[in-house]
C-alpha cells in the first residue's frame, strides 16, 4: 500500500515538473540519505540526477485589444477582489482573531512576570548552581521581553484596523 501511495504521488510530482519545465532551465531529482525523492532546480550534491525534459510548444500569443489612447490599460490582480460585505466579514473576523491573540499575549505577559518577580524569581531545588538560575532569570527576562513585543505588534495592527 505505501509502495503504491508513492508511485502515485512521484508520478504526480513528475508530471508537476513535466508541466513546470518551460519555466525552468534544469530539474534535477535528488535522493537524500533517507531514500526520500526531491524535485529542485539545482543539483546540490552527487545525489542528484538532472532530468532530461523535452522542450513544450510555447503557447500561442494573444492578441492585444487596442486600448483608448486617453483611457489607460488596466493590470488585473491576481487576487480576486471580494464584494463590500464579504470584505467587512473578513475584517471583522481579522479583527477578533487579532483580539483573541492579544488576550493570551497578555496573560501570558501577566503570568511571566508574575513568575520573574522583578529580577528575582523563585529559586528552583534543581538549581544548586547559582549559574543555572542566573540562565534561567535570563531566559524569563528574554521570554518578557519577547511577549512585549508581541503585545505592542497586536496592538498597532488593531490600530490599523479601527
């Protein structure tokens, strides 16, 4: 059964690069130490093979309509473009989202300095030696330090957003 999962995904993967090729100049399909295949645009090591793929037609040109010499071309977005409402779900769900991530930043600020205890938290039995507690007060005034960061970031990208 995994023989037969993998003969079908490597297929579906070398049909991804057959059709990937025009774009590319070289595929290579390296083998790592575990026997796993990999699909990259360099060979990095002995282990890789470069695959010999034939060249596609390229495909026909379009033809460009005449655009009003006063009106400018338009370039279309990759992204498709949500109507009013969908937008306003989507933001209000951003929103609550980046209020549910504040409010677990906070407290887990809350909870490390309660722990850290203004520079001198709680010496633990496991740390006899004076350096290992010095790593660990370190360790918490980081971990704060990083937290506040996080609540200030949450905080102006709700900013943004009212």
């Amino acid at each position: 059964m995994k023989f037969f999962v993998l003969a079908v995904l490597s297929g579906v993967a070398c049909a991804a690069v057959v059709h990937a090729a025009p774009a590319q100049d070289e595929v290579y399909v390296c083998i790592d130490p575990n026997g796993a295949t990999e699909y990259r645009n360099t060979g990095i090591n002995k282990a890789c093979r470069k695959l010999d793929i034939p060249a596609a037609s390229a495909p026909a040109p379009t033809q460009n309509k005449r655009v009003a010499p006063n009106k400018p071309a338009m370039a279309a977005s990759p992204f498709p473009k949500a109507d009013g409402q969908a937008q306003k779900v989507r933001d209000s769900d951003r929103k609550l989202i980046l209020q549910d991530e504040l409010r677990v930043e906070e407290g887990k600020l809350a909870s490390l300095k309660a722990e850290y205890s203004n520079g001198e938290p709680e010496r633990r039995g496991d740390e006899r030696n004076y350096a290992k507690y010095q790593e660990r007060a370190a360790a918490m005034k980081d971990d704060i330090a990083r937290t506040e960061r996080n609540v200030e970031a949450l905080r102006r990208e709700l900013a943004r957003l009212r």
